[in-house]
C-alpha cells in the first residue's frame, strides 16, 4: 500500500527535527495568515492561477527564497560541523547525514536558486524589454514554474520523510546506483531534478520564441538590449542542454528501477558514461546561470553611468561566442579520469578561450563608464564587487582548466572557492544588482538604500572571509565534502570560513528585513515609473506595469529607445489606444504541478498506484487543458485609457 | 531617488578590503602555515613542476587583473557623478581601436598560456613513465570502502592504509576501485587520478626528500569518505629495504579470502600489513565487473 514508506522515514535527529518543525510551523502560521487576512480568493484569483509573467516572476523569486533559506542553513551547517570536527572530535553531524546536507545545499542552489532566479528575472524583464504584452506560451510559462516549484518541494519534503541523496549534486554513480545507495535518498533527487528540469525546458521553449518572434516593430536584432540578448543565449543552452540531463536522469532512473546497468560498473556499464553526459549538460548549466548576470550588469552598467553600453557589437558577439564554446567544454570537470593527453589538451584549450569573451566583457563594462556620470547606487556597488571577485575567480578558473595544475587542485577546496566565487561573486551578485534595479519597476517603491548598502557591505566582507580561506585550504590539500580531517592546522583556516559565513548571514538578514522595512515605508520610498533616468523600454510604462505593460505597443528603432526618446530622437509613436487580448487565468499548471509534486514523491518510495494515478492526472489536466476553447479575455480600448490615465505615475 | 555622495568613501573600503586579503592575508598565512600548505612546498618532481606551472600561469593572467583592478578605480572615480573634472560624453559607444585591444591581448594571453598548457598536459601525463635511471617501484592500488589497499605486486607485500616508498625512485602507481569512484591524491607528491571499478589508471610520482606525506580521496565514494587517508612514508632506500623485509615476514598472509574479508565496508581503518600470497589479485579485482555476475 505504501510501498517502501514506513514510519522509519519519520525519525530523524535533532537538527533535523527542528528543521521540520519549523517548516510545519511556517506553513501553519502562513495558512493562518492567510486566512486572518480572508486572502485565499484573491490568492486563487491573482497569483496562483495566474499566467502573466510578471506575476509568475515574483512567484519565482518568493520560492527562491524559500529554496535559498534551505540552501543557506545547509551551508551554515557544514561550516559548523567542519569547524569542530577535527582529530578525535566529530562534531555534531553523522557522516552520512553530513552528505546529505552537503548534496541538498548544492541541489538547491544550483537548481532552485540559480534556476529560479534565471527565470524569475527573464518573466519578469523580457517581456518588458521587447516591448511585448505577453510572452509567446503564457500556460506553458505557468506550467515551467509550477514544475520548478514542485521540484523545489519535493527536496523539502524530504527533510521530514526520508532521507536525501548522499552522493553530491552531480550524484556520480556507482555511488547513486542500487549497488551503493539503495535508499530513497538518490531517488529523491533524481524526481525533484527531473521534474523541474521539465519545467526548466518549457520555460526555456516559451522565453526562446517569445524573444524570436515577440518584440516590438523596429527591434531588430542588433536593437535588443544585452540583457535580451543574455536571455537569448541562455534559453538556447536550456533547449539544448536540459534535454541531456533529461535523459540522462531517465538512465539512471532505469538502473535503479528495473534493475538496468547502464552505468553501474558491472553487467557491462559504465559509470563515466554518465560522467561525460552529465557534465555535457552541466557545463552549459554553468553558463545558464551566469550569462543572465552578464545581462544584468550590462543594463546596470550603462544606467548609472548614464552612457549607452560600450563596444555593444563586441557584446553581442561574445555573448554568442561564449554559448558555443560553452558545449565543448564540460570534459575540463574530469581531467583526472584519466582522459590521454591530446583529449585533455583539447578541452583545456577550449575552456580557457572562454576567457577571451568574458575579458572583452569586462572592459567594455568599464569602458562604459569612461566620460560616463558614474553613480555610486547600490547596484553600482555590486557590479563593483563583481568586478574584484569575478576576475579573481575568472584568474583561479584559468588555473583550473590548465590540466596538470588540475591534477593537483581537482576536488580541493580551492575548486570550491573558484565556483563559489562565481556563484556568488558573479551570479548571485548580478541577481542582487539586478534585483535592487528593478524592484521599483513592479512594487512602484524603491528598496531602502542604506539598508542595500549594509546588506552589500557584510556580503562582500562575508565573501571574502568565507571563500579566499578555502584557496589556502585547497593548497593545504583539504578536500571538499569532508566531514572530519585529521590535521589540526587546517581548523584554524576553517573557523575563519565559518565567520564568514556569518557575515553573509547578517547581510541576507539585512535584505529580507530591508524588503518588509521597505514595504512598510512604501510611501516614502515612491519611485515613479523612471527612477534611474533609464534607458530600455520598462522605464516607459507605470510602476508596477498594468497586466499589458503597453497600452501602446512602441516602435523602435535604435538601441536604448527610451535614451533615445530623451534626447528628442526616436520614432514618432502610435497615439490611439486599442483592444488588447489577454490570455485567461487558469488553474491548470498549479493542477499539474501538483500532481507532480505528489508523483514523485509516489514514485520516490515505490507507491506506484499512487504514481500511475497521478501520472493519469497529469495527463488529464493537460487534455482538459489543451482542449479548451475559451483562452483569451479583451480589455476594450475604454477600459485601457482608464488604466492608463489612472497611472499618471 | 537620493545617490550616494561619497564614493571617497567606498573606495577606500574596497581597496582596503582587498589590500587585507590579498596583500597583507596571503603572505602572513602562508608565513604562518610554512611546510603545511603543502601545494607551495612540494616534496617531488612532479608537485614541483605542477606549483611551477601554477605560478607561471598566474602570473600572466596578472598581466590582465591588475589594469582590470586599477581601471575599475580610476575610471569610477575620474568619472564618478560628483566629479566636475570628469568629461561627460555619452556619445563615446565605440572605438575599433580600443576593441582590437581588448580582443587582442587576452587572445594573445590565452595563446601562451594554451602553449604552455599543451606542452605540459603532455609532459605532465599522469600515465607517462618520469625520466630516471631507476626502475620504477610498481604499487598497485585498490580503493576500498573506505580503505585503501596497496599491493607491492614485486616485493610480495601489500598493505592498508600506508604506503612506504624509497625517494628519488619513481613510483608506478595502477590504481582501480572496488567501490564506488575515488580520486587517488598524495597533494605533496602532485597529481591525483580517479580509481574507479573496471578501469586501471596510472600514476607516476617521486618523492625527492624524506618525509611522511598525507595521502586521501577526492571523490565523494559514501559515509567513510573522510576517513579514507593513508600515510605516504618517503625513506632512503636502507630504511624502505628494512621496512620491505620485516613486511615480507609479516604474520598474516594476504589471500583472496582475506580480500574479501577486507572489502566489507569499514571506516577510518588502521594501517596494516600483510605478506602477499596470491599476486593475481589485482588482476582480479579488475576482471570482477568485466562479466555479467
């Protein structure tokens, strides 16, 4: 009846428990908010049922910070458990519930911080960049989110039933074969990876077309902002990529279920198989993640240097250049497997011309604010701490893609401390830039700019405290995923990592209070819809937008149109307002996702009547949906001008 | 929207931060840490030529870093919105020259160090014998979990956990799994390889000094990860003859009933020695997922 669930799934250790409890807790106090507040209805009606993209963008970062409180205090724990165990303490984890906390942080912030802040960003800019009311496929969209979403859940539920993977983010077999971990920890993660993954194709098919065939007249190619050509990029590495891992996760799910050997190392196998394949669509991930930070700051930039961004033909090519590149390289994650030389020589090569693209960007970036009015606002601020650490970590990255100096770092904690020097200092840096330059655009307030600069200051400080450690750590021959070692000077180095990590700490805290600070002192922050004396075409609408962003669809015809518009260029536009369709809500894609939700945790523990009626449901859903007549709404040209005149702002 | 008015201030900040980590930090912990930061002080050839290698890249890439570092401030600063000095021209998007530049000199940059990185990637091949007079001293290696288990397939020895080695011979290391992946690392030796069930790998390393190096996995391989370390003992060659005799008469035998015993998984265990009664166990241990059980 319940397949492998039994109610040892249940207990867990302290740590744990209290991580449950206070997930009950929240939910608790959340349902019953939402009651107090009588908000359901309006819940149903606006947010969750709803397929405009700005909506479902915030709903994308509401549950990215969920994913990252989770990702975070996996974090902080690992930096506690290595702070104490060394000789013949062990601290206060298990190794194995060490290895879980150490694959779940990774899990999360790749697939449900990273990804989510990807594409809660290009739902909620794209289509405002490109002058367009909607993106190409609103349902399929909604569908990409709630997917994610149900991934994203499906990872915390198993904090209070089961246990997770302990075989790492990339989960290698024959570690995460049934010969090794015959648990449902690697089964937990191949549904939660698999089903957002699905998620993460559609989406990537929706932004693809909707860049392809949805922007304005006039908006030629070489007219995109960079940050649309960012996204273009990116979604080509998603449709590309995202099918390998598809694919790859099917294999794996094949060997543990029936009993296959495609990568388990006897009956014919082989594990590097999945090794190639997996990082075959990990490399591009990379890129994925990254190349919406490279957008982000190429509109920062320009913004406050009040200068249209250097070299945008440069930009443009390197971008692309970049994407190439960026599926011929994933064998520079595994030059110790023993590849010959002239195979590793290859792939080292091809990675380090990576850099060339990447250098040009950064002096364009900079060359952008030479004879520019530079602003110090603070998402000036992170693209200056972008800069310091992205090419340190850009530096350590060469050194790393050199194969014989990888012989020696591989696996260490200096890797570590190059891809977190991405990841935060590049990814998670633009994403907050990004975040602060945006914002008013859909709450029409600013964020609180002392608080943003506290917050940058204790990231920044925190980064460096917590990750430059870990290179020394590396070259001491400390390596990643330990959750005991044997030589006490590394403690030291360790401890300071740790206060690191608490750095970071108060700075998040400092944004999650600035965001209710700024809510609560909304009036006193307004913003307008043009706070930063902007460049591209949001800055022309209302803050927020309303449900059509343009109430007149604009013609351009040169990059920067709105900087253009200032300064008295630009071509003559429409003036007569219009009926505008609109697609209709429609629960459907919270339906699906649900009911994913449900079978991969039906599947994960072997119930498989549960699995294959939910797996009906789904398809249901998607019948029921797909032949349905009634898809779009009208706004008459009445009711537009209203809006409109309504939002002088 | 009120702008800061002081960029003076964030500057000094930045370059403060940057002058503690990276001018003041390294040097004193690596001052602090001496011989233990083992990467920087090698104890063989290899480790050496890999450090070197390390330096020389880093080096270059500074070529690129620093004017990236001085422009991020001079530009910021001589440009910065309070600054009536600071020419304004909002028409300056483009300048072939100053692309070419940029395109230029990192591909010039990249094309040295891709040189430098083919030629060693070939001289550095982990498979590839060291130049030396001396015949190398072959060891096989079998990752356990979460063990590991050394074979002197010619001295008749095998051992868990520690392994002693004459210095300035060179060492063939044949390395296989019989569990889940691992990465085989002496860091004061240079280059580690992945162990993995099926395949042989191979390794080629010196120790120039005396000295006992700390050995360990890389790859995550399940719950005794952490404890998979061995001890590398480097000895002259009178000491690593004694040690290879009193090995030799060690009491218990090495047989394939004793491989199996060994296999079961076990955490942090001690080191051990065994004389050697069956060599075709490594052999074995790799033919044991070539056919269908």
């Amino acid at each position: 009846m319940f397949g492998r669930l039994t109610k040892d799934a249940f207990i867990h250790d302290m740590a744990q428990n209290g991580a449950v409890a206070g997930m009950i807790l929240g939910a608790i106090a959340l349902i019953a908010l939402i009651s107090y507040l009588g908000r359901w209805k309006w819940l149903w009606r606006e947010w969750i049922t709803t397929v405009d993209p700005k909506r479902i963008g915030i709903m994308y970062i509401v549950v990215v910070l969920i994913m990252f409180a989770k990702g975070f205090a996996d974090a902080v724990m690992m930096r506690m458990q290595q702070c104490v165990s060394v000789g013949d303490s062990f601290g206060f984890l298990t190794a194995e519930h060490f290895q879980e906390v150490f694959s779940a942080h990774g899990t999360t912030m790749i697939f449900f911080v990273a990804m989510g802040v990807v594409f809660g960003l290009m739902n909620l800019i794209v289509p405002l960049q490109i002058g367009a009311r909607d993106v190409a496929y609103p349902f399929l969209n909604a569908l990409g989110f709630w997917l994610f979403a149900a991934g994203g859940f499906l990872t915390l539920v198993s904090l209070a039933v089961g246990k997770f993977s302990i075989a790492g983010w990339l989960a290698y077999p024959p570690l995460s074969g049934l010969e090794y971990c015959p648990g449902e920890g690697i089964d937990y993660w191949i549904w939660s990876v698999q089903i957002a993954g699905v998620g993460s194709t559609l989406s990537g098919i929706n932004f693809l077309v909707t860049i392809l065939k949805m922007r304005c007249p006039g908006m030629t190619w070489m007219k995109m902002p960079i940050f649309i050509w960012s996204a273009l990029c990116t979604n080509i590495l998603v449709i590309f990529a995202f099918p390998i891992l598809t694919a790859t996760l099917a294999l794996l799910t094949l060997d543990r279920y029936l009993g296959m050997h495609f990568f388990t190392a006897g009956g014919g196998g082989n594990p590097m198989m999945y090794i190639n394949l997996i990082w075959a669509w990990g490399h591009p991930e990379v890129y994925i993640i990254m190349l919406p930070a490279f957008g982000i700051f190429s509109e920062v930039v320009p913004t406050f240097s009040e200068k249209r961004l250097f070299g945008y033909v440069s930009m443009v090519w390197a971008l692309v250049i970049i994407t190439v590149l960026s599926y011929i390289v994933w064998l520079h994650h595994f030059f110790t497997m023993g590849a010959s030389p002239g195979v590793n020589t290859f792939f080292a090569i091809t990675t380090m011309l990576i850099a060339i693209p990447t250098g040009v960007k950064l002096f364009n970036w900079l060359f952008t604010k030479f004879r520019g009015r530079v602003h110090f606002a603070s998402p000036m601020l992170w693209f200056f701490a972008f800069v310091l650490n992205f090419s340190v970590a850009g530096m350590t990255g060469i050194l790393l893609s050199a194969p014989p100096v990888d012989y020696q770092v591989h696996n260490s904690l200096f890797l570590i401390a190059h891809f977190h020097g991405m990841a935060i200092g590049g990814v998670l840096f633009g994403f907050f830039a990004g975040f602060t330059y945006w914002f008013p655009k859909f709450t029409g307030f600013h964020l609180d700019e002392k608080l943003n600069t506290y917050a940058f200051w204790c990231w920044f400080l925190g980064f460096l405290v917590a990750f430059m450690p870990l290179y020394m750590l590396g070259f001491m021959g400390a390596t990643r995923r330990l959750d005991h070692y044997d030589v006490a000077s590394w403690q030291s180095v360790f401890i300071s990592a740790a206060v690191g990590v608490l750095i970071i700490f108060i700075g998040a805290s400092i944004q999650l209070f600035g965001l209710f600070w700024s809510i609560k002192n909304r009036d006193k922050l307004r913003s307008g819809r043009d706070p930063w004396n902007g460049r591209t075409l949001e800055w022309s609408i209302p803050s927020p937008p309303p449900e059509y962003n343009f109430a007149i669809v604009p013609t351009v015809d040169q990059i920067d149109p709105l900087w253009a518009t200032k300064r008295g260029q630009g071509p003559e536009q429409k003036k007569e307002y219009e009926d505008i369709h609109m697609p209709l809500n429609t629960p459907a894609g919270f339906f699906i996702g649900a009911i994913s939700l449900i079978f991969g945790f039906a599947i994960t523990w072997h119930i498989y009547w549960l699995a294959i009626l939910a797996f009906v449901g789904i398809i249901t859903c998607l019948i029921i949906r797909l032949s349905g007549k009634e898809v779009h709404g009208n706004i008459t040209a009445e009711e537009v001008q209203r809006i409109e005149e309504a939002a002088t702002t | 929207m009120k702008m800061s008015k002081h960029p003076l201030f964030y500057f000094l900040l930045f370059a403060l931060l940057i002058i503690i980590f990276v001018l003041i930090m390294q040097p004193l912990s690596i001052l602090h840490f001496g011989k233990s930061i083992v990467m920087l002080f090698p104890g063989g050839e290899v480790a050496l030529k890999e450090r070197n290698l390390l330096f020389i890249i880093q080096a270059l890439m500074l070529i690129v870093i620093v004017p990236v570092y001085v422009l991020t401030f001079i530009f910021s600063w001589i440009y910065n919105a309070n600054n009536p000095k600071g020419n304004y021209d909002p028409d300056l998007v483009d300048n072939v020259t100053a692309e070419y530049i940029w395109w230029g000199v990192p591909l010039v940059m990249t094309g040295i160090i891709a040189a430098l990185t083919w030629h060693y990637t070939y001289e550095m091949d982990p498979f590839k014998p060291l130049p030396s007079d001396k015949k190398p001293l072959t060891i096989q290696v079998v990752a356990l979990q979460w063990k590991w288990l050394f074979i002197y397939p010619e001295e008749k020895i095998a051992t868990v956990n520690f392994i002693q080695i004459p210095k300035d011979r060179p060492i063939h290391f044949e390395i296989t799994a019989d569990a889940p992946m691992n990465s085989f690392w002496i860091p004061s030796l240079g280059s580690q390889i992945y162990a993995m069930p099926k395949m042989k790998t191979e390794l080629f390393l010196i120790a120039d000094q005396e000295g006992d190096f700390r050995g360990c996995s890389a790859n995550i391989s399940g719950e005794g990860f952490s404890g998979m370390t061995f001890t590398t003992r480097a000895s002259t060659d009178e000491a690593y003859n004694k040690w290879i005799e009193t090995a030799q008469k060690a009491k218990n035998g090495f047989t394939l009933a004793e491989y199996n015993k060994l296999v079961a998984p076990s955490s942090y265990n001690p080191v051990a020695i065994y004389r050697l009664e069956d060599p075709t166990l490594f052999h074995y241990v790799l033919m044991k997922y070539m056919e269908p059980s």
